[in-house]
C-alpha cells in the first residue's frame, strides 16, 4: 500500500494560537484512511509545521498493520521539507530538536519515504484542519 500524506501548521501571529493538520490518504485509490489535527498552544509557524509532521510519523509507527510500501509526504513549508532531506541547514535551537525527532521516528521505519514541497492550494484539506484545530483552541 502506498500512502500519501498530507502535512501542514499554522500560527496566528508567529509565534501565537498555533495547529497542525494531517490527512493520510492510500495513493490509488485517493481514499482518506485518517485525519489528524491539534492545538499546540503559542508556537512559532515553523514550529507547527514540524508537529504536523512528527505527529504523522508517529501514527505511521504506531499503526503498522497493514505496513505501506512507499510513503510520500507533501507540505506546503519549503524549508521544513529541505531540512528533513538535510539540504538546508536547520539554525533555530527548537527546530533542531523538532527535526532530531522526526529523523529518529524515519529511521524507524521499513518502508521508504520521500518529501515533496507542494502549492498552498494542494494542500487545503491540511490547512482546514490546522485551522480548524487553531479555532478549538482560542475558544477554549
């Protein structure tokens, strides 16, 4: 089974009232097989983004059965797709440590696994659910 999953976080003021979103959806088919989102407090943008993706890969090793062939992650945040393929380097102190343990949850796995930077446009369903998991948590 190959997997597509979309990733994306979002801070309402950098730093403020921050969210992530993740859709993970099984490639040839396009069917939706969950979706994840949570308010993470006052975080920066960046920040947000690295949660969607450690949260993504954290499912990924907590749910093995059926185990995917291939994995493809697809965020809209340029930098942190460079950074997790180790072109860019990473100068922010809380990035590293965010980066440092989404390389751990990778090395984990069995299957391979690629990033694609994708259009803000491609990735709504994400961004919908980053925002609405910034709404929960300013109402609160």
């Amino acid at each position: 089974m190959h997997l597509i999953i979309h990733t994306d976080g979002g801070s309402r003021g950098n730093p403020g009232p921050a969210g992530f979103g993740v859709v993970v959806r099984e490639a040839q088919t396009q069917k939706v097989v969950t979706e994840l989102q949570g308010f993470l407090g006052t975080k920066t943008n960046n920040e947000a983004e690295y949660v969607g993706l450690i949260t993504a890969l954290t499912w990924l090793c907590q749910n093995p059965s059926p185990s995917p062939t291939k994995v493809e992650f697809c965020l809209d945040s340029m930098l942190v797709v460079e950074q997790m393929k180790k072109n860019w380097k990473i100068k922010e102190p809380r990035l590293q440590l965010l980066a440092k343990k989404a390389w751990e949850l990778l090395a984990s796995l069995t299957f391979p696994v690629s990033f694609q930077a994708i259009p803000r446009a491609q990735n709504k369903r994400a961004d919908q659910l980053a925002n609405q998991a910034m709404d929960q948590g300013t109402m609160e």
